[in-house]
C-alpha cells in the first residue's frame, strides 16, 4: 500500500505510540467513543489500523476489516479543527483503495443517523443506504439505530 494518497496527506499504519493521540481525537468527535483498548484489540486482531497526517500533524485514522471479499469500515475520524478541509474525503478514497487491493468487493459501513456530515461525505463518495440496524449506538437516552451503507468497489 503506497504511503501517500494525495499531495497534501500522509497515511502510516498506526502504532502503539500514538494510540493516545488517536483517543484524544476520538472523543471530541465521537459522544460514545472506543476506547484505547479497542484501538489496540483492532490493532492485534490484524485489522487495518492507519493514521493520516498532514504538515507532521495526525489529522484523522481509520480502522477497515477485510474478510472474504468484503471489507467493513469500522472507524473513520477527523480531528475537529481539519474537518471541512477534505481529509475525510481523502481518509475515505484510502480506506476504498485499500480494500480494493485486499481485493474485496464491496465495503460496508454503519453510521449514525443523526451523523449529517459523515452521511453526506459517505453518499458522495459513492455509498447507498441499503439497511438498518436497530439499536446499534448507544445514545443520550438510550440507544439509536444506525444505517448500514455499502459501496461496490468494481
């Protein structure tokens, strides 16, 4: 897998080392975030785990399960201040590639509901809504449904 996607990003597989940095970006962007210990489970199970940097700075990371011919994209995030800047964009065409050359078919995805930005950078990048899972996040009050997207990679 090449190290760089575009001019501005640098991609490198995470490391132990910056598994504090990449749970500081968690949980400002996520109400329910995963925790050190599921970064690093992920990490140990073989999943692909892959920080984005740009100018020296981790910018965003991503988590992809590859099985079969299916690929599931479990986490995607970009820290506060670079988001609206294309890195999500660019994370996301990473992810894609990547799988591609696990050669995998299709990649999935859940996403909140109430998550307008990551469902509109998900639907221009190609994904469709194609279910529901009920009760998969939890929630303020409770719990929330999430959609289940999917993108043929062919």
């Amino acid at each position: 897998m090449s190290a760089q996607i575009a001019s501005l990003t640098r991609y490198a597989r995470m490391r132990e080392a910056e598994l504090e940095h990449v749970v500081e970006i968690e949980q400002a962007v996520h109400l329910h975030p995963w925790s050190r210990g599921n970064f690093a489970d992920s990490m140990a199970a073989g999943y692909h785990c892959w920080v984005a940097r740009r100018i020296g700075v981790l910018v965003g990371y991503g988590v992809l399960m590859v099985g079969a011919d299916e690929a599931h994209l479990l986490n995607l995030s970009v820290a506060p201040q670079w988001q609206r800047r294309g890195v999500g964009t660019e994370l996301t065409h990473f992810f894609m590639q990547l799988a591609r050359e696990h050669e995998a078919a299709k990649i999935y995805l859940e996403v909140r509901p109430s998550n307008t930005p990551a469902r509109a950078l998900y639907i221009a990048n190609g994904f469709a809504e194609i279910g529901l899972r009920r009760d998969y996040y939890p929630a303020a009050d409770g719990r929330e449904n999430a959609l289940v997207m999917e993108r043929s990679l062919q």
